[in-house]
C-alpha cells in the first residue's frame, strides 16, 4: 500500500519577491490583486506511519517562516518538479526522513503553492510562475 501524505511548509517567498512579481503578473492577467506563495511537501509512504513517525516527519518538514492564510477564492497555482523527475531537494529530503528512522518514507518532494488573488486561472499566469522545463503546473493540491 502506497500512499502519499501532504503537509503544508512555509513561505516559499519572501515579501520583496512576491512584490517584484506581482506587476509581472497583472501585466499577464489585469485582475491579478494580490499574490501569496506556501511550500507544499508530499511524502510517499510504503505504509501507514505511526503516531511518533508522523509527529517527527512534521517536525523535519517544518522550518521557515509559517505560511499566511491564502483566503477564499484565490486561484491555485501549484508547481512542482517536472512529473518523472526527482529533484535535488527531493533526494536529500528523503535521505535525512530514513537517516533519521522514518524507513516507510519511499520519497518526499516539495511544490510551491502559490495563490493568486482576482481573475481567473490563465496560462499566461502559469508561465510566469514555472519553469516549462524542469517544472508542472497543477490546479488543486491533489492532482
């Protein structure tokens, strides 16, 4: 049984990025408001962990800056590594999870959540957010 777990990370971006980005985006999609970005970390697991194995695969996938509320009706722009890849960060993520005793954990990767206020989802939104090349744009955290 294999099954994927989601937790939420952190900011992914820091205020003066989000504000350098966000003209980018309202030249793209004129309805564009405002913009948050949170990381997204999902974890495959071979089975179902334990109380004590959850609680310290949390406490390895917390750190940063704890995310701000993205508010209702945002549109979701999620991207995550190009579907068929394993990224860096992802190894080592999945490393230091089994040095650290959670060997259930098959493989965790991290996706940037971002949120965009106003207007509806756009391709040309999208295409500022990701890179086509090494990156995927999903539309809901379970795709």
């Amino acid at each position: 049984m294999q099954k994927v777990l989601q937790f939420r990370g952190a900011r992914a971006l820091q205020e003066f990025r989000l504000a350098k980005l966000l003209p980018q985006l309202q030249s793209a999609q004129p309805g564009v408001r405002g913009l948050s970005a949170e990381y997204r970390h999902f974890v495959e697991v071979e089975e179902a962990l334990g109380a004590q194995e959850t609680s310290l695969l949390e406490r390895l996938l917390r750190y940063g800056a704890p995310p701000q509320d993205p508010g209702p009706g945002n549109a979701l722009y999620l991207v995550v590594p190009r579907v068929g890849t394993i990224s860096p960060w992802s190894s080592k993520a999945t490393d230091i999870a089994r040095n650290c005793g959670l060997g259930k954990v098959k493989r965790i990767e991290r996706g940037t959540a971002y949120y965009v206020a106003g207007g509806a989802r756009s391709a040309a939104v999208a295409a500022l957010l990701h890179d086509r090349m090494t990156e995927t744009v999903f539309d809901s955290l379970e795709a």
